[in-house]
C-alpha cells in the first residue's frame, strides 16, 4: 500500500520469507550439483549449472503456480501469496541464468547471433524427436521477462490492475510452454524416467488445484439469488462471522457483505492494488483488509485511509428481519453509504 | 478478479487442462526411444565387412567393406566434438564436416594402407582428434 514510490516495502515477514527462499535456492543448487558430480564426473560444469537452475526453475514455477488456488482452497496458505512475486522475481533469474549458460553452450560457436540462432538453428517442427523446445523455452522466457520487469506497484499503478492483471495471467501460457519444453527436450534424451514422471506428476497437481479452485469459486457465480424492487437476496444475516464478509455475484460482478461492530456494509469484492478477493479478508482494526496483500478500506465508503486514494464501489442494503437485501446497481467509488445497524 | 480477467482465467485453465495433458502423453507416446548407440563396437550390425579399427577415448573408428565392396569409414563419436564447425580428413584429404549426428559414415575410393584420420576445428584451426587406422 505504498503512497509513494519505494523500491521494496521490507517488513519482518517479508526479509524472512526472503531469507528462506535464498537458502533453499543455495540448498537445491549446492545438493544438485554435488550429488550429479558424484555420480557422473565426467560431467561439465557448465551442463551442471544449465540442469541445476533449469530443474529448479521448474520446481519454483510449480511451487509459485499451486500458492494461488491453494489460498482459495485453505487460507492458511495466504501467508504465502503475500510475498509471491519475490518468489516469481527469484524464479525468473533463476529462469535466465539456465537460458543466458544454454545459449552460450549451444549456440555461441557459430556465426549467427546466439539468439537469433536458438530460433533457427533447428527448425524440424514436423518432428517429436528432433522438435526446437529451445525454443518454447525462449517464447516462455519472454513472458517471464515482462512479468518479472512489471512486477513492482509502480506498473501496476501505471498499467491498471486490469491490464497489469491481463499480462501477468499470461504465466499460464508461460507454464505450458515450459512443459513442453522440458518435455519434448528430455524427450530427446530419455534416458531416465524420472524427470517425465515428475514433470507429469507436478501438471497433474497444478491443473488439479486450479481446477478444484475454479469448480469453487463458480458456485459463486450460479447463484440465482431472487430479486425484489432493485434489490438482490442475499440471505441470512447469521450466515456471515462477524468481521467476515459473504461474497455474492450481481450482474456478473461480485459484491462482498461485511459483518462488523453489529453492522453490515458492502462493497465491490474486487480490490485496487491486484484484484484480490476483498471478501476472503476480515475487517481488522475497523477496516476491511485484502488478504493477498493487505491493502484496506473503509466498509462504509470504500476509501482507503489516508493518505492512500484507493476506492472500491460501495452498494445500498437493507434488512428485513435477518434478511439482508443488495442493490443491483453499484454506486460509484468511494461513495458513502451509511452502514445496516443489526438490531436483535 | 473482475469478471473479464475471471473469465479469460477460466476459459485458460480449461483449455490448458485438455491440451496440456494431451500434448504431454502425444509426445510420451509417439516419441520413438532414442536409438542406444554407446555400445556400438562393430560394424556388424550393418552386415559390412570390418577391416580394421582403433577405439580411442573420444571416437571409434572403422574401416569396413560393403557387400558391394564399397570401401567405407565409420566415425563414432562417443561425445560431442566442441565446435561449430569440424572436419574430417583422411591422410590430409577432407572428407566432409562433421554433422551433429553421433555416427558418421564415408565412402572411400579405395583402402588406403595406412589411414590417418584428423578432426579438425575449422575456426580455431587446430586438430581435435587424431586416429591411425
């Protein structure tokens, strides 16, 4: 929630989250290539760092690509999405360490430009054996490439959450490329199993993940909640913890009800900074708290406290009974709506 | 998620879901098992004649007849010769370059009686491998 331009807004959590993703890296790369010296010593070092951060950079993106839909499914995986792009920033260096040493390794002894020739050195695309996955490789690359380059708040400001939203779901195309790649280049010399049963074991996770994340989250969207006078059923009061919210969907947009201090308020479940779900947070210290990242607003207008501007829409309620009722129609950011006493 | 990027999320994941484990068990299962040419030792296999041969650290090298008695030299590489652009030279003649196929074969007009044969790095100038046949 930084109101001016910082770098890195360092907190404890993050220096430690940091901290832990430096030394697995260290960990992984040290093991790696002292137990593949070990059992091939013939081995270069140069094709010892090009499997090393390519096998880690895989593992990373799956670890990066489960933290979403895991936190939909169990929020105690939320700690871990707060800080995700650090781990997304590692993956990429990591990423473009195995690209720069394999294109040096594989391309930088001819008199074509190394990166010009990784696109047409090979070009047997009609072949399994002999496909290019060097370069499915460098097309995912490149999308990690923009992604890691806009991934501080200051794009995120400049571009919209919407457009910044639409690029960085992009690393789903990235994924694919990227198992492809390692798939169709292992493929090409198979002489274990193990990477293929891995790399298809941790595909199967991740689009299982997604996939029940998904199944979820569209049970929102298939409510038909019944309407009255403007207004859209939106069920019982004691439905909803206190401090919590309950998410429904209004003309395909989703709404999230807070219960809080005896009252209730709505607003726009769809947060400013990333999109997050606002209605999978709590209202803390009296403000409604985005669980990716933190971001807050006030449950009676939508504004961010001072001196952040952030502002979500707000929608008119009312009760009947324990009955809570929603306006259809959003008002406009930052708008002020005077909160539903809860009185029994 | 707003429900434009919410959609194009979900249509992904569907999409990926079906194409990605399909192309994945397409290439597991088409992709032919890569010949093992490690113990290739003979020329045997190639119902040839074998006349003589040298088996050094980096390279076997054969000189074989065919059934129609074409005489012909084989050049196994058992790793990759490190450089872009090699040749191969029969007592100071070139035969060809050096493709990135691990085994090389050429005809031969004749049986030489003693045959040396040199890889050469063309761009450093410098023999990479040297085989007295």
């Amino acid at each position: 929630m930084a109101h001016d331009y910082t770098a890195v807004l360092w907190s404890r959590q993050k220096k430690r989250y940091d901290m832990f993703i430096a030394i697995s890296v260290v960990l992984y790369m040290v093991s790696f290539i002292v137990i593949n010296s070990a059992v091939n010593p013939e081995i270069s070092e140069e094709t010892l760092i090009i499997r090393s951060t390519g096998t880690l950079a895989i593992i990373l993106l799956h670890v990066i690509l489960l933290i979403g839909p895991l936190s939909r499914l169990n929020e105690n995986f939320l700690p871990l999405l707060y800080n995700r792009r650090h781990l997304g920033v590692t993956m990429f260096l990591i990423a473009t360490v195995h690209a720069v040493f394999s294109t040096l390794q594989f391309h930088a002894f001819g008199n074509i430009n190394p990166v010009l020739s990784i696109f047409i050195s090979n070009m047997e695309y009609g072949s399994l054996t002999n496909f290019p996955f060097q370069t499915l490789g460098a097309l995912a690359w490149i999308i990690l490439f923009l992604m890691a380059a806009t991934s501080h708040d200051f794009w995120l400001k400049n571009l919209s959450a919407r457009a910044w939203k639409s690029l960085h779901i992009m690393v789903y195309i990235a994924y694919s490329l990227l198992v492809l790649h390692v798939m169709l280049g292992v493929a090409q010399d198979r002489s274990t199993i193990w990477p293929v049963a891995l790399l298809g074991a941790g595909m199967i996770l991740i689009i299982g993940v997604h996939l029940t994340a998904g199944f979820k989250e569209s049970k929102i969207d298939n409510q038909n909640l019944p309407e009255k006078e403007g207004f859209v059923h939106a069920g019982n009061v004691d439905d909803i913890e206190n401090n919590r919210a309950k998410v429904i969907d209004i003309n395909e947009e989703r709404v999230a009800i807070f219960k809080y201090d005896g009252k209730l308020s709505a607003v726009s479940n769809v947060c400013q900074h990333q999109n997050g779900p606002l209605g999978e947070g709590r209202v803390i210290g009296g403000l409604i708290t985005c669980p990716w990242h933190g971001y807050q607003y006030k449950p009676h207008d939508g504004c961010s406290p001072p001196p952040f501007d952030e502002k979500v829409p707000t929608f008119g309620l009312k009760l009947e009974g324990k009955e809570i009722y929603v306006k259809k129609i959003a008002n406009e950011a930052g708008t002020e709506v005077a909160p539903v006493t809860i009185n029994f | 998620m707003i429900q434009s990027i919410r959609k194009r999320h979900r249509l992904m994941w569907v999409v990926i879901s079906i194409a990605l484990p399909l192309m994945f068990a397409f290439a597991l299962i088409f992709t032919p098992e890569k010949k093992e040419d490690t113990n290739f030792s003979s020329v045997e296999f190639l119902d040839w004649k074998e006349i003589r041969k040298a088996n050094l650290e980096g390279i076997n090298a054969y000189l074989a007849e065919d059934k129609k008695g074409i005489i012909k030299l084989i050049l196994h590489f058992k790793e990759p010769v490190k450089s872009a652009f090699a040749t191969v030279q029969l007592n100071e003649k070139q035969l060809g370059t050096i493709s990135s196929k691990s085994s090389q074969v050429f005809d031969l007009p004749s049986l030489p009686e003693k045959a040396t044969v040199v890889i050469f790095d063309e761009i450093d100038k410098k023999e990479i491998l040297k085989v007295e046949l």
